[in-house]
C-alpha cells in the first residue's frame, strides 16, 4: 500500500474507534505520545492519550445508540515521506465535530500524533 492508502486505513480503525468507543483502536490510530486538544472549552482542553482514551470508553457509544454512521475525510495532505495531515468530519451524540488530525510516521507506521478539533453548529 502506499502512503495515501496507509493513512485511509488508519483513518477507518478512527472511525470506529469513535463509533464503538473503543481503546483497542484508539490505541493502533494514535501515537503513544500524541495530543488532544479544542480551544471549544474552557478553559482551553488539552489531553494526552493517557487521559482522553477513558473519556472516550467512558461513553455510551453511538453503535448502541444504532446511530447513522457520519465520518468523512475531507483532506488528506503530505508534508514529506513522514508527516501528513487529514482534515475530517464526524458526528457522535447529535453533535458534528471537524478534526485536524497530524500524522507521524516512526518505525514504518503511521499513527495520528495530534488531534485538534472544533464543534460544529447543527442546523435546527
């Protein structure tokens, strides 16, 4: 595969991750080290993986809800052979989320380094 279909793939195993709230794959999508982040809170709110993966599993999770799947990928962009970035829509509780997602990649894998997102207003 190349480096476009490698980060399609680890943009599918997000997805569910987020659909399933599950840290299995939370865990293969991120980086160890990676950040997350939305300046839609306040105060500002910053998690390592550490903190934010018993957030996600913490929730219900919109496959029990049998909500309608949304996630799109909007962009995908390389800087290099090891760095890209993916901009990408998701709706989890009613709520529409875009995600700038930077990706790393160490030892021949790619794997999401940050996550910064903005809620979206829905449209009543």
């Amino acid at each position: 595969m190349g480096a476009f279909s490698d980060i399609q793939a680890v943009l599918s195993v997000y997805f569910d991750a987020l659909y399933y709230c599950d840290e299995e794959r939370l865990s293969r999508s991120f980086h160890p080290k990676a950040i997350y982040a939305t300046a839609d809170e306040t105060p500002f709110l910053h998690r390592t993986m550490d903190e934010y993966f018993p957030v996600v599993t913490a929730r219900q999770s919109p496959a029990s809800r049998n909500e309608p799947r949304r996630d799109f990928v909007d962009a995908i962009e390389f800087a290099g052979e090891n760095t890209a970035r993916a901009r990408v829509r998701t709706t989890i509780a009613g709520r529409d989320f875009v995600d700038f997602l930077t990706f790393v990649r160490a030892d021949c894998e790619w794997r999401i380094m940050s996550k910064i997102f903005q809620i979206q207003q829905q449209d009543s």
